[in-house]
C-alpha cells in the first residue's frame, strides 16, 4: 500500500454515484430523503412527525378502524403502530375506543383537535409539495403518482410470488 500524497482522499474532487442511478430504487431513495427531511421540517411546528401525521391523516379518513388496519394502511409492524396511536392519544389528537363486540380491539377515532390540526397539516403539506414539485407540470405529477402506485402495485406482487431477483 503506498502513502503517497496521490493516494489521499480528495475533498474538492466530486463523487458519482452514476452506477447507482441505474436503479430506479436508488433514484426513488434519494427523492424520498428530500421529500422527506423537507415535509418534516414543514410541519415540525405542528409538533408531529411525518409518521404521526401519516397516522393521523389515516385514522380522520378512516373513523373506527383497528390499530391492525392501521398497520395494513400504513404498512407498519403493530408495535409500531401502537407507540403512534399512543403519542397520538397524549396528545389528544385520537381516542382508542373499546369495541364491545372484541374486548381486545379499540376503534380508533380522530378528536375535533385531531381534526383541526390534521386541517392545518395537510395544507402546510400541499403547499411543500407544490413548491418542492414545482418544476413538474400538474400532467407529470399525476403522471408521477400513477407510476409510482404501479411500482409499489408491482413490488407488492413481487414479494407476494416471492421473487427476488436473485434467480
């Protein structure tokens, strides 16, 4: 190995990653980072995490459903989803409700404050994604949306015939 000053990491030179970007997953990664740290830092003030807001938008949309198809909706593990319905619950934006036909299963209900805060947190979304998308036309992003909802369609039907590319 030399020690030579050729062989030392140069800071000013730039990286690529054009290998990589063959994969539209990793393509798909990296946007969702972006998308992601932003959407986060939008509603930070709102004292909800993008996680929290997920299950928030869920449960208003969803009245009464179960922690088990918060899990299905959210594509969650149950323990997850119920550190979220609990951080919810504390902080009075949904109640568990026991449902009398199945004592172990609580329906979930959006509280009025959950209602208005879930208002406040969609429009502080819309408004970060029109200005993060702004460079697409309205065709492109519903162009966008549809492919992606065929990816994830596709990915979905791909485990469930337990393919895994490695033949």
């Amino acid at each position: 190995m030399s020690n030579s000053s050729d062989d030392a990491p140069q800071d000013d030179v730039p990286v690529t990653d054009t290998h990589l970007r063959r994969y539209i997953g990793y393509r798909m990664k990296r946007a969702y980072v972006h998308l992601h740290n932003d959407a986060q830092a939008a509603i930070e003030g709102f004292g909800l995490r993008i996680t929290t807001s997920s299950a928030l938008h869920v449960i208003v949309e969803n009245p009464n459903l179960s922690q088990s198809q918060l899990c299905l909706a959210l594509n969650i593990e149950r323990s997850r989803a119920v550190l979220l319905v609990d951080e919810l619950e504390k902080l009075g934006l949904v109640t568990r409700n026991k449902v009398p036909q199945d004592r172990r299963s609580y329906a979930l209900r959006a509280t009025p404050a959950g209602h208005a805060l879930l208002d406040d947190v969609a429009a502080c979304l819309g408004a970060h994604e029109d200005t993060v998308l702004a460079a697409l036309t309205p065709a492109e992003k519903a162009q966008l949306a549809t492919l992606l909802d065929k990816v994830e369609r596709s990915a979905v039907l791909a485990r469930a015939m337990g393919a895994d590319g490695g033949g």
